[in-house]
C-alpha cells in the first residue's frame, strides 16, 4: 500500500471541492484550482476528509495513487492558506525591482532584466542595509510558483566558487577550491 496515498486528506471548512467527470475542481478563499484524475484513483469526498483508493496493484497505479493524493492535497493547502518562496541574490551590485507584475532584475549583466509574472503570483522584493536582496513570492499554486521560482533563479545561477547568484533561502551551495599557486 501507497504510504502517501492511503492517508487521508483532512478538508478545512472554507474548501469546497467538487469531482465531475475525472476532474477534481477545489474553491477557496484565495482562488480556484483545477486537476484532472486517472480512471484507476478513486476520489471519495466526506465531510472533513477526502480518501483516495487504487483499482489494483499495478506498479503504475500504485505509482499515481501517492501522485494524485499529493496534488489533491497541495491544491487545498494552496487555495486555503498559500504557498510561499523565497529567493536571495548574493552578489555586488544585485538588485531586483517590483512594478505590478514584472520584476526587473540586475544580476550583473550588461542590461536589466525585466521578467513577466503570471497573475496568480504576488510578488515583493526587499532590499536592506548589510542583508542579501531578497525576492518572495505568494501564491495558491503550488506548481506555478515552483516554476516561476526556479524560472527566476535560472537566470543566475549560484556558482560554485564564489556562491555569487540567485539561490532559495536556506539552499546551501557546496563550494569549491579555486586554483593552488604553482610554486
């Protein structure tokens, strides 16, 4: 049996989620999401929980069973309380700007960088005296601020020599020794 899959999900009171057709839509306070579900999971909605069973024992459905329980679960925590990602930049000269949704970036490069959020991310950046420059980013999706996140740190990656780049907050960055002097 799936250790991730046959936990239940507990539903909060201000969650609706509805199933019609293979599709398992969740309403909440922060927004609406929607995933579609194999034929071989089975959904059962109560009233403080939500159940997922398998049809059989095949590797395959085993492997969605633990899938579909997890997004199932990250799309209520998402629409009732959030997700949130942090991302610093370590570097001379590293800033990022917030207008709306675009997010202009200096990472070193000879030009500003201006990258267009989607409009289900809330975005801010916060800059002070002797602290790193820090991006956060909030949204109800799970995956689309992971996306945007690891979009975002992409643009400069940590290096392993100096650790200068855009990293998550908390990620360690295992470095490396530079060149011996030759004697």
């Amino acid at each position: 049996m799936s250790r991730i899959g046959k936990n239940p999900i507990p539903l909060p009171k201000d969650v609706n989620v509805v199933l019609e057709n293979g599709v398992v839509k969740v309403k909440g306070l922060k927004g609406e999401l929607s995933q579609e579900v194999d034929s071989s999971i089975t959904i059962e909605i109560g009233e403080t929980e939500i159940v997922c069973t398998r049809s059989s024992d095949h590797k395959d459905v085993r492997a969605k069973h633990g899938l579909y329980r997890s997004l199932i679960n990250n799309m209520i925590v998402g629409v009732s309380t959030g997700w949130k990602k942090d991302l610093e930049m370590i570097g001379v000269g590293y800033r990022a700007n917030v207008e709306g949704q675009k997010l202009s970036l200096t990472l070193g490069y000879s030009h500003p960088i201006v990258f267009e959020l989607p409009t289900e991310v809330i975005v801010s950046a916060k800059a002070e005296k002797g602290e790193n420059p820090r991006i956060m980013l909030e949204s109800y999706d799970k995956q689309l601020i992971g996306q945007v996140a690891a979009k975002i740190r992409s643009l400069r990656t940590p290096e392993p020599y100096k650790g200068k780049g855009v990293r998550y907050v908390g990620e360690f960055v295992r470095k490396k020794a530079g060149k011996s002097a030759a004697k």
